[in-house]
C-alpha cells in the first residue's frame, strides 16, 4: 500500500494519555505549577533521566528557555521506558 493512501486512512482523532506509577519518582509536587505530580486531569506525567517529573505542559514550556532539570540543573533528557 502506498504511504500516502495509508496515511489518508489512518487519522488519530483523540489520544488520552494519564500517567503511569513509578515509585522511583524523586519529587511528588511538579516544582513548575506547584501542584500534586500525581493529579494528572490536566496532564500527563513526563520523567528526566535524573528521575524528577513534571507535568508534561510544565516541562515542556521549561526547557523551550533552559534546557537544564529545574531541580537538580542537570541536561533535561526525558527517560525512556
């Protein structure tokens, strides 16, 4: 099938991603909004390398300026699952 026909059949209309638990988490308030990392009814989620999550929004307006964790100020890399 050619890319362009398959691409025309396939559309994604809505995505709800919530969140995963993961006890390795350093911080449970997201230090951006101040607010609870697990209240996810607006967001999702996202973990750096260094183990520190935020919420998606929050993290992602952070390093459009600063590149660095606003916790700990190491390289933000998000971590893999």
């Amino acid at each position: 099938m050619d890319s362009n026909k398959f691409k025309q059949c396939l559309e994604v209309n809505k995505i709800n991603i919530k969140s995963y638990w993961d006890w390795t988490f350093h911080n449970d308030m997201c230090i951006i909004c101040r607010g609870n990392i697990y209240d996810t009814s607006e967001s999702y989620i996202v973990v750096g390398q260094c183990n520190h999550a935020f919420h998606y929004e929050c993290i992602n307006n952070w390093i459009r300026t600063r590149k660095n964790c606003p916790l700990c100020n190491q390289l933000w890399i998000y971590k893999k699952n």
